[in-house]
C-alpha cells in the first residue's frame, strides 16, 4: 500500500475508537507506542540491537487476547517509560487509553500487518506525519497548535539555509517540523561522514514543555531516522532557566505556542518586582519582565544564538505593537540583534483559529554601542490574500517571490522596485521614532475595502469575519494581561 493508503487505513479506525471516548490525539498516541513496539521486534529480527527488554516486546502484545492482553499493555508502558534514552523520552507517563480489549487487539493486528522496518523512511515519516496533520484537524482538541503549515516551514528553511555542520534547535518544538526540514535541507549537502554523523546524533535539539508532544516528536525523528540512543528532545520548559555557553547553537526555527498568557511571570532583576502570589522564574538574561509568552520566548531565543547565529521565529501580531514590555523587547532586539526581515503571513493558514501571525528574522550580533539593525524588509503577504484551509490552502509556490526577494545569499542585493509592491524597506531611524516602535507596518490598500464588486467568495468573508473577531478577542486579553501586570 501507498503511503496516504496506510494513513486512510490507520486514520479510519480512529472513527471507531472516537465512540469509544478515545480522541484523536490519544488515538495518535496509542498508535505512536504500538508501532514503535512493531518496529523494535522488526528490527531485532534482523539482528539489529533494540533495547526493548524481552518481557515488553511486541511478541507479546500480538500472543494475548481480552483481559490478559489490556494488562500486558498497560504494564508495558509503564515499565518502559521508565527507561532512560529515545525509548523512555516515547514512553514517558504512557497510560492505555482503549479500555476495550477487543478494540486493542484488532489496533495491534492491523499494525502487525505492516512491514514497518521495510518501508523507506521517507514513507514512514510521510505515514507518520501523515496522522499528525489529521490530528491537527480536530480543532476541537487544539491539537493545531502544535502544527505549524509545512509550506511555510520549508520557506523559512529554504531562506534560512543550514549548513551541515550547524546545531539547530527549536525551543517549542511541538511536531518536530522545523527540525525535519532543516534535517532534509541539510542531509542533502552533507557529504562526508563526519558530516552525516553529526546530523544523524548532535545536529538537531528541541524541548516542548507537553509530555504527549515531546513523545510525538520524538517518535517523528525516530520514524525519518534521527537520534541514536539519546533521544534529542526533551520534556522541558525552555523559558524555565538560561542556555549555557556550551549549548548555545548556530541555528533556531521556531513557532511558540499561540497562547499569550502563562501563568509564570518571567522576571529581570532590573525591570521586574517578584510577587509573592505569583509563580515567577527569575531570569538575568532577559530585557523585560513580563507573563506574555510569545515575548519570552523572543527573549530566550536571542539568548540561544552563538554569535553569529541566526533566527527565524513564527509570532503573533502583538508581538510586533505591544506597549510596555513589547516595545522593550523591540529596542533591545534591534539594538543586540540585526533584524532584517519581516515577513506578514495571511489568514486562514492555521489550524487555531484567529491567528494573525507573521515570521521575524534575525541575526546574534557582538555586543555594540550602536545599534546593529539598520533596516528591516517587510514582505505583506497579508493584504488581499485570502486563504482557508479547505478551499484555498497555502502552498509552497506562494512563497517563492519571498524567497527570490529575500536574496539568502547576500542581503545586500535586496532592491526595492515598482513590480515587488509587496516588499518594503524601513530604516532604523524610521521605526524607531514610530509610537512604541510599533513593527505592525502596512503600505498595500486593501482591495477588498474599496472594490465592493470584488469581494471575496462568501464563505472566505464569512472565514475572514470569524478571524477578525477571534484575533480582536485576543488582542483584548493583551490590553488586559498588560493591565494586570501594571497593577
């Protein structure tokens, strides 16, 4: 069977299970325990040394039947969550989530079916990330936080441009995604051993602070043949405490999870006050004491780059005209860090719903008196497009002009010009001296407000007022968490 074939097969028993209780994002997860097991006794069969105890393995998961199978199952996964490496990051706080035994027995024989060892590992990352796509569907779950659209990942890769030998990382790493991509870009260049042994071992890291997102990532790179024993993800907050000097890395892709608000307020022993009510985590690296995410997470990110290092990081529109702690982190990352891009990214690409995002790019500068950006790029590639996820979905060819333009070779060649409208240039002077150096820059007249002959089909305006009203929500609870933070 072709790939998609498997996926449709596997996916299909999902609806089963459903009437169960069993959502898809536990379906995900019990798929993701069972094939690992599949692929471990393959594996071993060929003589290959998995380390699976005997007492575990998947021969006798596929022997068992009713009550006997449901304990063996659920005493497998706790045993193993408990081992150390790739198979313990997997099967960290596993719990059975099909409480019939029945329902199990068939998941396992449909899974016993396949040659999973076989297949390439190019079609079983495609299977793989196949079921991770239709589990970012169910928006019901919100399991469309963890996944940002392919397209754009290899956009950003394709301008990003790892080298072999770079360390790369991703500090909300959710799927894996940015970490594949890079992965595949720089497979394709790396020609000596040395090369590919680095990217196969030390290459990529990552860290989510989801146990259920970490197993799935982990299971991700496992599937496309990343990682030897140690497992390079981690079940960690990232923002929890600084990078050490010997972590540092040459590379970061990232999109931080949607959600503005934590519950932890990460304080600077200069701008910020603990308070005893409050779960605070005190970070001396940081420019900004603030409890908004997505403004940490740029923070800790600057921090994660050597020298010389460079950033291309997915953030809400917020992010670019916050007041307060948001035009701190503006100032100090223009001032620390050349920020020279900006791409404006449309609506209707993710899977969460509202979301007006953008991606900022930037480089880790030395330590300056001046300030090292001199002039930010802006790309709108907002205004007047119209995108769903079902009727108009993006794809890679929509970024190729961005990609021409961006000119990841030399970034001096940028030129302006009549016939790219939609790249810009702003000087450091220009953007400073704008209120709260506002970054949320639009030049484009917005057809659809002027040409009421032209307006979009109804169900993408119908999509587009459902988006605006959701991202206006969350702008309401920025004004609210900044309130709360000032009192």
């Amino acid at each position: 069977m072709s790939a998609s074939e498997i996926v449709n097969k596997v996916w299909n028993y999902a609806q089963v299970l459903r009437d169960d209780g069993v959502g898809y994002g536990d379906y995900v997860e019990q798929i993701t325990y069972l094939i690992f097991l599949k692929m471990a006794d393959e594996r071993e069969s060929s003589g290959q040394l998995v380390k699976v105890p005997t007492e575990f393995s998947w021969g006798k998961l596929v022997s068992l039947d009713g009550d006997d199978l449901e304990i063996q199952y659920r005493h497998t996964l706790e045993s193993l969550g408990k081992q150390s490496g790739m198979l313990g990051t997997i099967f960290r706080k596993a719990q059975n989530k099909i409480q019939d035994p029945a329902k199990l027995e068939r998941l396992i024989k449909m899974i016993e079916k396949e040659q999973w060892s076989t297949l390439s590992v190019d079609v079983k990352g495609e299977i793989y990330e196949g079921l991770l796509e239709r589990n970012a569907q169910d928006v019901k779950g919100g399991a469309g936080q963890y996944f940002t659209p392919r397209p754009l990942i290899q956009a950003m890769v394709e301008v990003m441009q790892p080298k072999p030998t770079d360390t790369v990382a991703d500090p909300a790493v959710g799927t894996g995604g940015f970490l594949l991509a890079a992965h595949d870009y720089m497979a394709a260049q790396a020609t000596s051993k040395k090369e590919q042994r680095h990217l196969k071992e030390n290459a990529l890291r990552g860290n989510d602070i989801v146990d259920s997102v970490v197993r799935l990532c982990a299971m991700n790179l496992y599937l496309h043949g990343i990682g030897g024993d140690e497992c390079p993800i981690s079940a960690t907050d990232a923002l929890a405490k600084e990078v050490p000097e010997d972590k540092l890395v040459d590379m970061v892709l990232a999109n931080p999870p949607f959600g503005k608000k934590s519950s932890i307020t990460v304080i600077n022993e200069k701008t910020g006050k603990k308070d005893k009510e409050k779960l605070t985590i005190e970070r001396t690296d940081f420019w900004a004491t603030t409890s908004n995410k997505q403004l940490n997470f740029v923070q800790h990110i600057t921090n994660m780059l050597k020298i010389g290092g460079k950033a291309a990081v997915v953030v809400p529109d917020n992010v670019l005209f916050e007041g307060g702690a948001g035009e701190t982190v503006r100032k100090t990352l223009m001032e620390r860090t050349n920020l020279h891009t900006i791409l404006r990214l449309p609506t209707g690409i993710f899977y969460a719903q509202g979301v007006k995002a953008n991606v900022i790019f930037f480089d880790a500068k030395p330590a300056s008196k001046s300030a090292w950006t001199k002039k930010i790029w802006f790309y709108d590639f907002r205004t007047n497009v119209h995108m769903t996820l079902k009727t108009k979905r993006l794809v890679k060819s929509n970024f190729d002009e961005f990609i021409e333009l961006y000119c990841a070779g030399d970034l001096g060649k940028r030129q302006e010009s009549e016939a790219n409208e939609r790249w810009k240039a702003f000087s450091y002077e220009d953007v400073i001296a704008r209120d709260k150096t506002n970054l949320d820059i639009f030049w484009l007249k917005d057809d659809s407000l002027e040409d009421t002959e032209n307006l979009p089909a109804p169900e993408i305006l119908a999509q587009e007022i459902v988006e605006q009203l959701e991202a206006a929500l969350v702008e309401f609870r920025s004004v609210e968490d900044v309130l709360a933070n000032q009192g």
